[in-house]
C-alpha cells in the first residue's frame, strides 16, 4: 500500500497546512488507499529518514519501492494514475503541470514570505518594516492569477487538474489574512475547490492523525 509520511503534532496555526495535504488530497482524488507514516518530533532529523528525505520535510511517499519527496513531484506521481488530475490529452495535460509548476514557483515563494513574516516574525523590527513591500508584491501577482481566471471555474477552463489542487492549497497559506479573500474570483475559486469532497476526506485525515497522536 501507498504510504505518505506526516508530523504527529504541529503547532493550531499549521494544521490543515502542513504539506502532506497535498498528497492526501491527489490520493483521494484518484481514489488510492494510503496509510500514513506519523513522525514524532526529532524523527525527522533521524539518518534513516534523512536517507530518504534529505532536507527533512514531509510528506515523503513510498510506493512499491518507488521513494518520492517533494510535494510537486508527489501530486504528479499521483496524476499519472488519475484522469482527475492528469488529463490524457496532451495539451490539457500540459497545461496541469504548468499551473502546478506556476504555483509552486511563480506564486507560492511570495505567499510565504507573508505568511513567515505574519507566523514567525512577526514582532520583529525588520518584519514589521518588510511586510508592507510583501504584501503590495503578493497582490500584484495574485491579481494577475485573478485575470487569467475571467468567467471561468479552474485554471484551465471547466476542469478541475492538477494545477488547481497546488494552486488552491498555495493560496489557502495566505487564509489568516483577507489578501485571497478580498478578491473575489480568488476567493470564490479556493472555496470552490476545497468544497471538494476529496479535500475534505484528505484534511479530515490529517486532523485525524493529529487527534489520534495526541
């Protein structure tokens, strides 16, 4: 069986966040049974799971001796099992991956320099001075994303990809704050693909086994 590996606990703020989720969710989403490998705090810095994840993140996915890191990489391991995510046809397909790629590279690295300065930093002097520069460089990317949606529902027309899982999950890092929420093709396009039922069986498994470790 398919098996992810995610943290036991995690601080209030990160449930719900922690990455694992996206590969819970591509699992649903293609309708494959996984089990989860709960790492306690420290576990993650142990050789035998550096060996596999060097940087010492999750999730990690292992499947018939196949060992992936990486979020991305993971959620398009799983598409290649799943129409949902990772349509058969060349040019929709390539179009998944370049969203789940834009996500990744073109939005996400802004998205969290907001959220670190917000969750971390936030009584710093230098944090307090470099938010407003982040924020006004967030909106101006995330407003581009707003054009490109125009009328319509996901990223590439009618269909739910690949693409849309990382980009939803991206902007719902930013979820503390009204900066996706203020606008109104953003906001609407999260809600309507964490209303998902997949989603909602994926983060009802992660704050289960934050439950179950407790």
């Amino acid at each position: 069986m398919i098996t992810i590996s995610a943290f036991k606990w995690v601080p209030d703020f990160a449930r719900g966040q922690v990455r694992d989720l996206r590969a819970r969710w591509a699992l649903e989403e293609a309708g494959l049974r996984y089990q989860t490998r709960l790492l306690g705090q420290g576990d993650q810095d142990r050789p035998e799971y550096r060996a596999l994840q060097p940087f010492g993140q999750v999730p990690i996915l292992e499947d018939d001796g196949l060992v992936l890191f990486e979020s991305g990489a993971i959620v398009l391991h799983v598409g290649e099992r799943s129409e949902i995510l990772l349509p058969k046809e060349p040019g929709a397909r390539a179009r998944a991956i370049q969203w789940l790629v834009a996500a990744l590279n073109s939005i996400e690295p802004f998205v969290m320099n907001v959220a670190s300065i917000d969750l971390f930093y936030a009584n710093e002097e230098w944090a307090k001075l470099r938010r407003p520069g982040a924020v006004e460089f967030v909106q101006r990317r995330l407003s581009a994303l707003s054009r490109t949606f125009g009328d319509k529902p996901f990223l590439d027309g009618d269909r739910f990809t690949a693409g849309d899982l990382m980009m939803s999950t991206v902007l719902r890092i930013l979820k503390h704050t009204d900066i996706v929420s203020s606008d109104r093709r953003l906001a609407a396009y999260v809600e309507r693909c964490t209303a998902r039922p997949a989603f909602k069986r994926a983060l009802d498994a992660q704050l289960g086994d934050f439950r179950s470790a407790a």
